[in-house]
C-alpha cells in the first residue's frame, strides 16, 4: 500500500481469529464489488479470519444493505443462541420468539449462509457450520458502489444507505463497516477498486477488512470493560 497523507495511516494488526464476520454486498456493478470483497476477504484472512467464520450473503443493490445488515445480524443471533440450547426442539422454541418479538427472519434464514454463498439460485439452504463459531456476528462488513447518473437517484440512495448502515450498528452495537463507494464516474470506481491502469489508488475492500478485524476485537475489548489498542 503506497503511504499518502490521506487514509486511515499503518494499521495496526489485530487477530482475528477469534472474530466472526458478515459481509452483505449489492451485485450492481459486479465488476467493482467482486474486486473489493476480494480485497475484504484478503485483508480479513490476512488478520486471521477463518474461512468458516465468514458469511457473506447479496442483495441486488446498495438501497437494500441497510435492511439486509440489519437482518443477519439477527440471524446470527439467533444461530447462537440456538447453538446454545443444542438446536433441536429448545433451538426452534427460541427462533419462534424471536420471530414473534424480532419481526420475521425467513427472508435471510432461507437463503443460502456462509462463504460458499456466491448467488445461487437453487434455494438452497445452509445452517451456521459445526466448524465454525457459534457467536453472533462481531462486525458486518457493507459493500456497495453508487455511480451517479443523470438524476437525482444517487443521491437519495447515497443518503439513505448512509443513514441506514449508520443507524443499523448503532442499534445493533455491531460495527458495520462502511464499504459503500459513493462515485461521480465509472474511473473513480475503477481506482477504488485498485482496478484502474495507473493503479492510483489501492483496493479499498482491504483497508474495510482490517477496519472489521480492528472494530471486532476493540468491541469485544469494550464488552469485557477493557480498551484494546
Ligand atoms: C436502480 C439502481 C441504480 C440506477 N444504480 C445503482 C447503483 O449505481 N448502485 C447500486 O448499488 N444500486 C443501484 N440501483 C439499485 C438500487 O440500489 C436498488 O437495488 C433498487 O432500487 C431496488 O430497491
């Protein structure tokens, strides 16, 4: 990573071993988003994230993150504490109230759940992974690129998934890393993504990997009142 002044300095690296990560990301210009979940998934590993602890869904566009950050997150929980209980008729009893007290999870419970989920469309549906840790997630990484166009669609959209994924980690207490692109042109996106010919810029899915590592073990820090530098 070429060092300027802007950007977020030498992170420091933090193990994230212990972290489980979701990632949400819209499909719309599909060329910029796989670009930058690699970068998310590189730094991610590259702190010690395991495969198995990765779960990463889609959705068709950046305007529906909000929603859908803010359903995994329950998902998750609700795949915990039915770890917790064993599953089995202690696990459904759980999933049912929160059902009734959380508002309807089927939409995301029925999709497939874990790293493996690259679009499929046969329905199929995957549980949390005996292999992979059973807590709830310890930051939501959100992925999205806006290109403006002639009217005023990007910025209310702009706007409101700002607000939403803002509103989503301050109700949850999840961080939810900001990985949305909000750009005036295609090139703008292209240099983001660390995809442009002059290679201005890095890949910005790296530096939102290493912000999810950093905000997962600081929360936990936080969690147990201590503060992790
Ligand atoms: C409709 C639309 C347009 C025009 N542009 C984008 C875009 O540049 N990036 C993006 O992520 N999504 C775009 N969308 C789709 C909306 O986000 C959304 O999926 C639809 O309006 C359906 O709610």
């Amino acid at each position: 990573m070429t060092s300027t002044l802007k950007g977020p300095g030498e992170a420091k690296k933090y193990d994230g071993s212990a972290l489980r990560i979701g990632i949400i990301h819209a499909r719309w210009n599909t060329k910029l988003i796989s670009a930058l979940l690699d970068g998310t998934l590189k730094t991610l590993k590259a702190h010690g994230v395991r495969d198995e602890n990765i779960t990463i869904q889609s959705v068709p566009g950046s305007y529906e993150l909000p929603l859908a950050a803010q359903k995994m997150y329950t998902a998750s929980q609700q795949q915990s504490q039915s770890s917790i209980l064993g599953g089995g008729a202690a696990g459904g009893l759980v999933s049912a109230a929160q059902d009734l007290l959380g508002g309807s999870t089927t939409d995301l419970t029925s999709l497939p759940k874990t790293s493996s989920d690259q679009g499929s469309s046969s329905g199929e549906t995957q549980k949390s992974t005996t292999k992979g840790l059973q807590q709830p997630f310890d930051a939501i990484v959100a992925i999205g690129a806006l290109i403006k166009g002639s009217t005023m669609h990007f910025e209310y959209i702009s706007d409101a998934v700002s607000h939403g994924l803002m509103k989503v980690q301050l109700e949850t207490g999840v961080p939810v890393i900001f990985g949305l692109l909000t750009l005036l042109t295609e090139e703008q996106g292209l240099e983001r993504a660390g995809l442009d010919e002059g290679k201005k810029m890095h890949n910005h899915g790296e530096d939102w990997g290493a912000a999810a590592v950093e905000l997962g073990v600081k929360r936990k820090g936080w969690g147990e009142g201590v503060f992790v530098e």
